[in-house]
C-alpha cells in the first residue's frame, strides 16, 4: 500500500484539471488528488466534492494539504471569488499558470503550479482563439524590442517567443536587466532563439547598424524613461530619450523599410499635465506625421499596470511585510486594473492587426473593489485578514473619487470595439495643432543649448497649456522665442493647425 504524503483537491475539474490529475498520478506516486471542485460541473462528474463555495466545508472536514487552480481560461474575478471563499482556513492556494503554452497546446504540469500573484486575481486570461490567429501572424518572424529587458518589454520578449517566433532581438540599455533577462531565458531554455544587444535609442549608428543586420519584420518600441515625478525635474533627459530617441528610431525603421513599427503610449498623453505625458504625446503627433512610408505604424495607449512603482499593489505589498496591516480609504472604492501580462498582450494583438495610424487602448473590463484586492493579496500569501494583517478603512482623502472614470462621454463616442470587444481604436484623434517637425527641433535645440531647461520648459509650455510646471519668468520664454524658429511662436502656433 502505497504511502500518501500530500492530499490535493484540484479547483476546476475542466481539461487542464484532469490533466493535471494525470500528471500528479504518473510522476507523484505519493501524491492523492482527494476530488475537485467546480462551479459548472454536473452531478454525474467523477470525483467531484462540490462547489467553490464547499472549499470551507472541504478544508474542514478532509485532510486537504493543497488546493489547486486548474482553470487557465478563468478570470481575475473567478480567482478572487476562489480566495475569498478561502478567508477561514491556511491551506496553501496556488494556481495552474494561465500562460498561452498551457492554453495553446493543452500542456499542464504540477511542477509548473505556481504561487498566486495579484496578476492573477485582478489580470484577464489568454483566450485560446487569440493564440491560435496571434501564432499564425507572428511565427517565423524577427521581432526587435527596444527597451525588451523592461517590465512590459520583457513580457512582450516571453509572449512572443511562446508565440513561436524565429527570433527575438532585445535592445535595452540596462545591462544589470538584460542579464536578469539572460537568466531567465537560459531557464525557460529559451535563449538560443534570441539576441541580447546592450545599447541606447539615442545611439544611431548602433540602431542602423541592427536594423540592417537583423531585418526585423517588426519593431516594438517600448524604450522610454517613464516615471512622471522624476521627469517633472528631468525635462531635458525626458527629450532626449522620449522625443528624440523615438523620432531617431521611427526615421531609422522608414529609411530600412522594416514592415511594421509599434509605438508604447500611455493615457498621459490625453490633456498632459507631466512633461512625460507631453514627451509621448509628441511621439504619437511625429508617428502620426509618417506619410509615403513602407511601414505600417502603430500606437498602443494604456494607464498603469500591477505592481508599477506609485500603484496600490506594492503599497500593500509594503505594509504587510513590515507593519502587519493595509490601508484601505474607503470599503466601497473601485478602481480599473491592468496586469502586465494584458499590456503586453494588448500590444502583440494591435500589432497583429495591422491597422495603419491605429490608437489601441485596452477594454479595462469591471471596476474592481480595492478592499477585496486587499483582502484577496492577503490570502494569496496564505495569511488571514483580519488575524495576521489587519484592513484598515482610513477615509477618503481630499479630491479621491470613490468610483475611477476610464474616459470621458465625448471620448466614448470615438470609441470602436473589436469583435471580441478586448479592445477599442480610437476614432477621430485629433491631429498634432502645430508642425511637430519645428516643434522637435526646438525642443533639440534647447537639450543641446539649455542646460538650466528653461528653453525646454517654455517651449513644451507653448505646446501644451495644460501641463503642469513651475512658472517660466518672462525674460525666459522672451530669451527661448529670440533662439527658437519663428515658425513656433504662439500666433505660428496657433495658425499651423492641419486640418
């Protein structure tokens, strides 16, 4: 008689449940899959214990050492309904990856299940149809990533690959993340399939010299400095690197014909009140100005992302584990969510479609409670609310809004949907109201001239009201306008609009 060391009750007793259980009883000999538990199944399922919400009645009445997720396809929601429904009892949760391998080819394995992360229970799945047409449009391809050790970047790397392309060229010019890339690609026995090129965008010779070697099919550019607060007080490298390091790219993939360039906006860009915000919007205005060209170029717009620094995550992530509680304003706030994996995969999918001059932004879906993310990292971390990290409710503070708008009601009407109605293109963007091509240029001039950013400063000021930045003295802006082109004075400006 075989000796159990470890009973699992396996959540989802769909396909990617039962071939978990397959591979649990041929490789884990000492393992017991003690049933599943599944929302949908019927009565006649084999070796079924019940619902999502019998989880309690399981933990206490069998001896349960693990649950398992098994439903690659489920929704943050589902999770979150699966976490919550586990707040009385420590038994470890982990989950199944809802990765596009595992979905696109049916491959499930234990060794492979995985800790819960906040991408689970707020991120959206991989829809196994996208896989199959996103498969068919990028393999055999070369794909360059500027900036592809990033966060978003290097997710965009791993889809791709997995997406079976021919090769991946990752341009970045962090070494210390290109090597942590390096590791992780030698791990996933991936790395022979891509080239790690250390370098910067600013760097023209370098990019011509790629751009010919490897002749990518497609370009995403997903390089940029990106931190509003730091950029607020770096206007200068903010230029350089957003404005001109993209237009120095773009120029470069026109001249080499490379058939297909994406741009990684940011909805900081609608109305920009941050120098970042005006730095990528520049951007958008320059790609937009690309006419009589061999490339087809994109733009993909999205806000924040889990775990990026300023968002909630890593503040709850901080608070408990160093102070044992979370903070929570108000127990009815909610909030839109974007995981890191949707970023990217929103970036693959637009680019996949090919429109030309396209703005994608991603359908951010429901509005989620921020105290039932809260609750449902704490579980994640096998802790109980409320006896190992308290919630604390602290009001709303000054300004907050209690439920988050995605857009405006003017904006809506602009908005188109996919079929599958997991994106939206933006109909009607209104073209650059000034020569975007003066506009560069001066702003050049002033990186190269202007060590103090005041010429900088007047200048994106001129460009866009609505930035917020500390006043610019009068001498100043007259001292910017005497070395700037004429063609962007404020009456040049406004008269220069292209219809």
């Amino acid at each position: 008689m075989r000796r159990i060391e470890r009973q699992i009750a396996i959540i989802g007793a769909g396909q990617a449940g039962r071939l978990l259980q397959r591979d649990i009883e041929s490789n884990y000999r000492s393992y017991q899959i003690a049933g599943f538990l599944d929302d949908d199944a019927d009565s006649n399922t084999p070796n079924l214990l019940g619902t999502i919400d019998d989880c309690q009645r399981i933990a206490t009445t069998s001896s349960i050492d693990e649950f398992i997720i098994a439903i690659p396809s489920a929704t943050g929601q589902a999770i979150r309904k699966i976490l919550l429904a586990n707040l009385n009892h420590r038994i470890p949760i982990r989950i199944v990856p809802r990765s596009q391998r595992i979905i696109g080819q049916s491959d499930v394995r234990y060794e492979e299940v995985k800790e819960i992360e906040p991408e689970d229970f707020l991120g959206r799945p991989f829809i196994n149809t996208n896989v199959d047409r996103l498969t068919d449009f990028y393999q055999d391809k070369t794909v360059l990533v500027t900036g592809g050790a990033g966060s978003i970047g290097s997710e965009i790397v791993r889809q791709l690959l997995d997406l079976r392309v021919t090769r991946v060229i990752v341009y970045d010019n962090s070494e210390y993340l290109t090597f942590l890339l390096e590791q992780q690609l030698r791990e996933l026995g991936q790395i022979e399939r891509c080239s790690l090129i250390i370098g910067s965008i600013l760097n023209a010779q370098k990019l011509n010299f790629v751009l010919a070697e490897h002749r990518p099919d497609i370009v995403f550019h997903a390089a940029a400095y990106k931190h509003v607060h730091l950029m607020q007080e770096n206007i200068d490298e903010a230029i350089s690197n957003n404005v001109l390091g993209t237009k120095q790219l773009v120029d470069s993939v026109s001249r080499h014909k490379i058939p297909q360039f994406t741009f990684i906006s940011t909805d900081k860009v609608v109305n920009p009140t941050s120098v970042m915000g005006a730095t990528k919007k520049l951007c958008e205005y320059y790609i937009d100005a690309m006419r009589d060209t061999d490339t087809t170029f994109n733009i993909v717009r999205f806000g924040n992302v889990i775990n990026s620094n300023g968002s909630v995550l890593p503040l709850f992530e901080r608070q408990i584990s160093q102070h044992q509680y979370v903070t929570v304003t108000h127990k009815e706030m909610q909030r839109f969510f974007m995981s890191i994996r949707e970023a990217a995969q929103l970036v693959i999918e637009s680019t996949a479609a090919g429109r030309e001059n396209a703005v994608h932004l991603l359908n951010m879906g429901e509005l989620i409670n921020v105290y039932d993310v809260a609750v449902s990292l704490i579980r994640s971390k096998n802790l109980l609310p409320g006896i190992d990290v308290e919630v604390r409710v602290t009001g709303l503070r000054k300004g907050e809004k209690l439920i988050e708008e995605l857009y405006t009601e003017a904006e809506s009407t602009n908005l188109t949907s996919t079929a599958d109605n997991r994106m939206f293109s933006l109909q009607g963007e209104p073209l650059s109201s000034f020569d975007i091509h003066a506009a560069i240029a001066e702003l050049g001039a002033g990186v190269a001239n202007d060590g103090n950013g005041h010429v900088i400063r007047a200048a994106l000021l001129r460009l866009f009201p609505s930035l917020q930045l500390p006043a610019v003295s009068a001498s100043t802006y007259r001292s910017a306008s005497t070395k700037t082109d004429s063609s962007l004075s404020p009456s040049a400006v406004a008269s220069n609009t292209r219809s």
